[in-house]
RNA sequence: GGCCCGGUGGCAGAGUGGUUAUGCAGCGGUUUGCAAAACCGUGGACAUCGGUUCAAUUCCGGUCCGGGCCUCCA
C-alpha cells in the first residue's frame, strides 16, 4: 500500500518514499514557547502525531524531530512583562506545553531540540553562508541575500518581483535587497546574546530549524511539516539557507502543510484575539473529544472550532467506547496489512481522516451487532489515529475507588428495586444518580453506568 | 495593490463525468417497567451564470460571496 501526501512544494498529491529505504526522517515546527498553546496550534500536533503514527506502522524506522523555540523577541517581552526570568518563563511554559500535548494524546518526539542549545551550530552555518557569498554583514546583523539564489521563492510560488511590488513592510535600511532576511541580529546588553564572530547577538527566526534539522536528519530528509502560514517565510527562508550552505538540491522532500482552525470563518490567531486555549478547552471537553474533532475535517481543509463540533464529537466518541467495549486491548492488530481495508487506503490517501472515520462508523455499527472482529478492527484502526485509548472512559478520571463502590451499590439496589417491581424507588435511585452525572444503562447482562 | 484557496442537504464532512459517502440532529419503527443504549427504515445538497460533452455537483470561463498569505503567527 502506498502513503501518498500532499507536497507543497509540488503542488499535488504523490507517492511517499523515504529517501533512506528503511528510515523516514521528519521534522516538524514546534512552539515558540512564551505563553500557552492554543487549539489553532494544537492541530499540527494532532494532525502529525497521526501521520507518525501511520509512518511507524508503516516503515521500519522513523526519526521525528520537533523542535523548542526557545529564543525569540516575543519570550523577552513577555518574561519582562510578568517580572520573570527568560529561562523561567521557558520551562514553565515547555511544561505546560507537554501537558497539553499528554492531554491531547500526542506522543513526544523522538528529539525535541531547543533553539538555545544550537547556537554553535547557528552561527557555524551562518559564518558558511557569508564565505559561500550568500549572505552579508551590515550594522551588526547578518543577511541573507536572495538574490544570489536563483529559485528562491520555489515553495510559495512566488518571484522576487511579486514580493516588492506586493510589499507592505518597511524595509529595514541596511537590507541590500528589500526581502533579504536576518540570519543573526545584535542583542543589547538586558536582551539575551551569545558571542559570534559579528558580536554579541541572537540568531534570527528561521536559522534555528536549518541548523538543527540538518543536525539530527541530515542535509536531506524526508518530510517537513507545519502549518500553513509557516510556508512564507518561514519554511521559504529555511529552504534558502539549507541548500545554500549545504549546496543541495533540496532540503526535504515533502513538504506537508496543515490548514487553520478558524472561529465562525476567520482564522484562529493570537492576533485577533479569537483564540482557545487547549487548558480552556479541557475544561469543557476532554483532550481526546478535542483530538478527535480536530481529526474530523481533512488535515488541509480549514476546521471551524466550536462547542457544537466538541458536542458531536463526544457523542460519537460515546458510540464509539460503547462498541469496543468488548474487545480486549490485548488484541490490538498493528500490522497495517490486517487492518480494515478501507480503513487504512482512506488515511494512506493524504490522511483522508473524515473518510477513515467513516469506516469506523461502519465497523462500530457492525460490532454492535455482535461481531468481535469487528470490535477489535474498531479498537485497532482507532488507535492508529491516537483514538480510543482511555480504559476508563465512561467513568471519568474523577472516579475513585470509593466512589465506584457507592455507584454500584446503588444500582445494586435498584436492580433489587427492580426486581420487585417497585419502580418508583428504582426510579428515585436512577434520579439520584443522574444528579451525580451518572446516567444508568440497563441490558440483558445487567446495568453499566456511564458519567457525563 | 500582488498572489492563493474555498463555496456540497438543518449542521459537520468525504467523494465522483453517468449508479448522488458517512455522521450529528429530525421523523417512523423494533426493543425496554420507564429511560438510555442498540438495531432497522426515512426525507433532504452539490453558490450563480454560461461553455465543453450523449451526459456535469464533478472539466473550462465569468459573476457573487467567504477565507488566507504578502508582517509575528501552527
């Protein structure tokens, strides 16, 4: 079975091959970390934890690098404004981040490098770049000059003269060329700074990726990803100084971009406000409802982030614990080529997850008719896609030992109740529950409770 | 101003040159002490105007509307 993704760079959908047979070396950018993360940026994690996953499953060995900002001019202001120190307000904010990211049910990288612990390198290939001719010094700073490279522009399509005539920045007077970008800029004396041979400064945005990129995968890798808006300039200007300094062709292959989460039609951004935090949201909805939401649009689509999608979401995932329930997680099929056809040609086919989630509406309706194999496929495909992995789903965390005991001594009542025939006390007891967000399910193998 | 993307039933959301997914909600059943869950059935859509074609929601062009990038941004 082939994985085929859709390459930004190429414009269209193509078949996936490692460039290393038996390893598939990705990486992906990951928060700046001045304040908490929201669901606009929690999407590419969910949406490249589940392509990860597909790729483990897939190949023999995949290396995920996904890398920490920790240097950038918004950290210094906020760490000024809230009276802490830089280094505070990065670790306080890189553990909340991997708390989110728990919650959400992404699995941490393989590397997760930080900007401030690559600076040599930076400044390494900086300095390689100014003796290749590629870029320049002036008043401190180092630029990137465009103009020395030929198909600068190649990932977002478009040429140098677009980007001056559509320019609505000011340029910067010592920019040889109006869309040369900084590769090292000073840093006074109460901002951070590290010495270089151009003086005490900071590396610029884009650098800290090419210099740890080609660190941990290599001068080409396999696959790049981020969201949308990271195509120009971010990844445009990472292009320009990899395959520059390493005189290469190319600097991934594919080049996998994820769209917006939006509120009511606009985009989700810090900018305008419009934003939810995933703390906030795990307060209404459970990281896994949120997970899955973010799954049910296609990973390129833009997905309209509202309590109504949460509320469906959870509703389906209710149908969905329901129809495993008889499987046993010791039964987990990794092997893709048992799993549900449809299944998995839906998400080799650029992450099709709406379609892939049709087939488990299927297999879900099927293994309520009784079929355990297709509860198990159920369970299994889920899982693929990070779903479906809390044992104690319908109970809730909040339970404890204590609790559960006094929830089944009540139905146990009931039941008694019941069997009496005296329903209004079974339904006084089913009231009394419900109050406590119990809702009470009766079958024919007995009552199992659910907590809302 | 330059460049780009999208408009599918009440809502969400796939897909296809001809047989029109899937889910949520609704409606009708089966089942149940009641309820829930589950199962079965069911109506309802392809922004608009032209063109190509035997045939277009699907291809091409115009129009309208929405969104995005060009500046930090996932």
């Amino acid at each position: 079975m082939d994985i085929v993704l859709y390459n930004t760079k190429a414009k269209e959908k193509q078949v996936f091959l490692p460039i290393q047979r038996d390893h598939v070396r990705l990486y992906a950018c990951g928060p700046t970390v001045y304040d908490r993360i929201h669901v606009g940026n929690a999407r590419p994690l969910v949406v490249f934890d589940v392509l990860v996953r597909l790729l483990r499953a897939a190949f023999p060995k995949v290396t995920y690098v996904r890398n920490i900002t920790d240097v950038d001019d918004k950290i210094n202001s906020r760490a000024a404004e809230r009276g802490i120190s830089i280094s505070e307000l990065c670790e306080q904010t890189i553990f909340s981040f991997h708390k989110d990211c728990k919650a959400l049910n992404v699995l941490p990288p393989d590397i997760e490098p930080r900007a401030t612990e690559h600076i040599t390198q930076m400044i390494a290939m900086i300095t390689g770049l100014i003796e290749k001719g590629f870029a320049y010094e002036a008043e401190g700073h180092v630029l990137f000059s465009i103009e020395k490279m030929p198909d600068y522009g190649q990932l977002s399509g478009r040429s140098l003269d677009e980007m001056v005539a559509g320019a609505r920045v000011e340029i910067a007077p010592y920019k040889a060329h109006p869309a040369d970008f900084v590769l090292w800029k000073p840093s006074k004396a109460e901002i951070p700074g590290w010495d270089s041979p151009w003086g005490r400064g900071r590396p610029g945005w884009h650098i800290e990726c090419s210099a740890m990129s080609a660190g941990y995968l290599g001068e080409e890798f396999d696959i790049h990803a981020g969201g949308l808006d990271l195509v120009f300039p971010h990844h445009e200007n990472e292009i320009a100084q990899s395959r520059c300094a390493h005189g290469t062709a190319q600097m991934a292959a594919f080049w996998v971009h994820n769209g917006y989460v939006t509120v009511e039609g606009e985009k989700m951004s810090k900018s305008l406000g419009n934003f939810t935090t995933v703390e906030d949201a795990i307060q209404r909805h459970r990281g896994e409802v949120i997970r899955f939401s973010l799954l049910t649009a296609q990973y390129r689509a833009p997905f309209d982030f509202s309590d109504a999608a949460l509320q469906q979401a959870r509703t389906v995932l209710d149908k969905f614990y329901r129809a495993v329930s008889v499987a046993d997680r010791a039964d987990i099929i990794t092997d893709l080529t048992l799993l549900d056809t449809e299944f998995i040609t839906a998400l080799a086919d650029d992450m099709n997850t709406p379609l892939a989630i049709s087939c488990l509406h299927r297999l879900a309706v099927e293994a309520n008719k009784g079929q355990l194999a297709s509860a198990r496929q159920l369970l299994s495909c889920a899982s693929v896609l990070g779903l479906l992995t809390d044992e104690n789903w319908f109970a809730g965390e909040a339970d404890n030992r204590k609790a559960t005991f006094e929830i089944e001594r009540a139905i146990e009542a009931r039941n008694q109740a019941r069997a009496s025939r005296d329903f209004d006390e079974a339904d006084r007891i089913r009231d009394q529950l419900a109050e406590q967000g119990i809702k009470l399910l009766d079958g024919p193998d007995g009552t199992r409770w659910e907590r809302l």
